[in-house]
C-alpha cells in the first residue's frame, strides 16, 4: 500500500502518509476534549459540544423501519455524518491547525503527540 499510494501502518495501529493529512476525530476526543471517559461515544460527543440530540432508534426495530419509514432511518444515518463533520470543523480542524502553527510538526503528529 505504501508503493501505491503512501500510506503506512505505524505502531499504534494507525494508516498515516506523509503527504496526506489523516485527521481522526476520535483521537481529539480522547486527548483534547476535556469530556469525562464515558463521554467518549459520538452520541455524547455530539450532545455535550454541539448541544445535538439525536432521535435515537431501537436496533431491534431499524429492519421494521428501513422498509415502512426508510426516510426516518436515513435522517438518523446522515445526522451522524452530519454531527462528525461539524464536530471536526469546529474543533478538531481549528485546534489542530492553530497547535500546528506553533509546534513545528506535521498535522497528524500534533494530533497524536502534540
């Protein structure tokens, strides 16, 4: 993989490339977020820094739902995808690069080294 498009499996498990930056929001929350350990799922995340609850949905009833109400269960998938991206806009991304500008490291260092 590394031949092909530069990326590489470090010690900790993690898929980095030099010339790419691989932000992880996960990685800010456990660091940086000043949220208790078990408030360390999206759901949490999402209720304590972007004041988002979301409706939740019983696993049990998401087949149920998928064929008689398939747009509820879509608006609960995109507002995940929403929520991780505000959530790294808003944070993670500015934190990150205004850290960057005064630790002399790459963007993905800063992050898991700082």
């Amino acid at each position: 993989m590394f031949n092909e498009i530069e990326f590489r499996k470090d010690s900790q498990d993690c898929y980095l490339s030099r010339p790419c930056i691989h932000m992880d929001c996960i990685k800010w929350v456990k660091r940086d977020s000043y949220l208790s350990v078990d408030s360390h799922g999206l759901k949490a995340v999402r209720k304590a820094k972007l004041h988002y609850n979301s409706i939740e949905i019983n696993p049990e009833h998401m087949r149920r739902l998928a064929v008689e109400q398939s747009q509820t269960l879509s608006n609960d998938s995109v507002s995940y995808v929403v929520a991780k991206y505000y959530l790294y806009m808003k944070y993670v991304h500015t934190f990150i690069f205004a850290l960057g500008t005064i630790i002399p490291m790459r963007p993905d260092d800063v992050l898991r080294k700082g």
